[in-house]
C-alpha cells in the first residue's frame, strides 16, 4: 500500500482498510481509510482556532450524544453546497489527486458521517480536521455524506508485482498469523458495509492506505471507541511487505456494477486470457474473482 503521510487533513476513507468484526479489542490510527474532510457553509469557520482536544471522557460522552441526534437521510444537492470547502484536498468530486487526501468519491454516508462526528467530539484527533469539523451539525454531517457518497470513486493502478500477494490477503487474509480477509468487511469489490459503517477502500490511494496502515501498526489510534479499536489489532499483526501488497491491490480494485463479475487487480486481462486459453472474455473475470 503506498500511502502518503496524511495524518494532517485525514478524511473519510479510508481508510482504513482491512476493519474486521472479528477484531474489537485496539485503536484506530490517524490517517485511511478513510476519513472525511468536511466542508462548511462559511469557509471562514474552518480557519478560526481549533479547540483544544477534549477530555476522553467527555469526547466520548459527545459522540455519543451526537450519535443520539435525529437527522433525516442526507441531501446530495444541499451537501454539494456543504462540502465546498472539502475540495480543496479531497477533489470537489471526492477523487482527489494529490495521495496524501484520500478519496472520497462513493465513500458510504454513514462512514463519513461517523468520522466527522469523531473529529468533532475529539475522539479522532487532528487539528485540521477538528477545525473543519467543528461548526457542522449532524445534519449537515449526512448531507455532506450524501454528496460524496453520489460520486464514482476513480480506480486507479495496482503494481502487477504486489497484485498477487496483496489480492491473496485481501479475500483470504492469513488464519495462521490471525490476519482476516479484508473483503469479509469492505466487500469482495472493496464498496465497504454502510450498515456497519466499513468503509469503501476500491481506489482508495496506495500511499494513504499504506500509510494508515503503517501507523495503525506502529501505534497510531483513532481514539477509544469501539469502531476504532478494529483496525490497529490487525494492522499489527501485518508486515512491511504485506502492507505494502495490500494498498497497491486496493486501489486498483473497482466497485462491480450490478451484473457484473468482481475481479481483482491480479486478474490477467480478459483479452490477454481469451488469446491464450481460447475461452471467451467473461472466463477471464473469473479468475481475479473475490
């Protein structure tokens, strides 16, 4: 996974990359999976000072307190607004194009949703995103996920070197070293659970995840609560190579559409196997298949 160092404007993403249920028990970092860079209706808010990190206690106690908050489904047209202020780094169509900002295109409503809330409350810690997150209302918090998340993530490129080995740990994972597959939460296509709140890793950057990963696996969390103690457990247990395999394979991977069949970045090109093996396009697909 090449990811660059993004601890600084953290957004929705992400990120994060291989959440597995079966793991609760750690912290998530600062960097992919994913997290949102909010935009606010008056930019200028998004400059003024940023409040000094709150207490755990209290940072949880708010975030559960926005958690209890009724707010109707998010308005795409009305986060298009919102979510100005996100473009700057994230891309205004959520595809950004500097690796460093994950992207955010086809990111999950409630995963972004979820990030905000934990920059606010200070769960999450990062001063520009606290600052970014600070003014918005949990509404504007889903109108904003609405936006992104009516957006077509741009794949991008796997190395063909790492695609092997990066696609084998992502639909199979390592039972022995207690590492799951990455798909069991994000999805054979990488589109990531909304209901669980996972997110969508397809064409996520390499550099952001393997970043992420990296400082999950070195001690980086994204506080206490109980989403980001997933992550941090599994990255550990992750080697260099392996994060490496993992974040390159994740951003060539492409959300299916409906009817089509899920292939991964180590998939030979379907004309490349129908020449070789004589059998039509569609045989190809399966070989890649999560």
């Amino acid at each position: 996974m090449r990811f660059r160092q993004p601890l600084a404007f953290l957004a929705v993403l992400a990120f994060a990359t291989t959440a597995s249920a079966q793991h609760t028990s750690a912290k998530h970092p600062a960097s992919a999976t994913a997290a949102a860079k909010p935009a606010t209706t008056a930019p200028a808010a998004a400059s003024s000072a940023v409040p000094a990190p709150a207490a755990p206690a209290d940072a949880a106690h708010m975030m559960a307190s926005m958690e209890t908050v009724a707010a109707k489904p998010g308005d795409a047209t009305a986060g298009q607004g919102k979510a100005a202020a996100c473009g700057a780094c994230h891309g205004m169509d959520g595809n950004s194009t500097d690796p460093q900002y994950p992207k955010l295109a086809g990111e999950n409503e409630q995963y972004i949703v979820h990030q905000l809330m934990s920059f606010k409350s200070g769960e999450r810690v990062n001063s520009i995103m606290q600052g970014m997150a600070a003014p918005l209302s949990v509404q504007d918090m889903h109108d904003i996920g609405a936006y992104f998340a009516s957006k077509q993530s741009i794949a991008g490129v796997s190395d063909q070197s790492l695609a092997v080995a990066g696609g084998k740990l992502y639909r199979e994972g390592d039972p022995a070293r207690g590492i799951p597959a990455c798909m069991a939460c994000h999805g054979p296509d990488g589109h990531g659970n909304p209901g669980a709140m996972y997110p969508q890793l397809a064409g996520q950057h390499a550099d952001y995840v393997q970043k992420t990963l990296q400082a999950w696996h070195d001690g980086t969390t994204w506080g206490s609560e109980a989403h980001a103690q997933i992550m941090p457990v599994i990255a550990q247990r992750l080697s260099k190579s392996d994060i490496e395999a993992v974040a390159s394979y994740v951003e060539g991977l492409h959300t299916a559409q409906p009817g089509e069949q899920v292939g991964g970045p180590e998939a030979p090109a379907p004309a490349a196997t129908s020449a070789a093996a004589g059998t039509a396009p569609a045989a190809a697909g399966s070989t890649g298949q999560h």
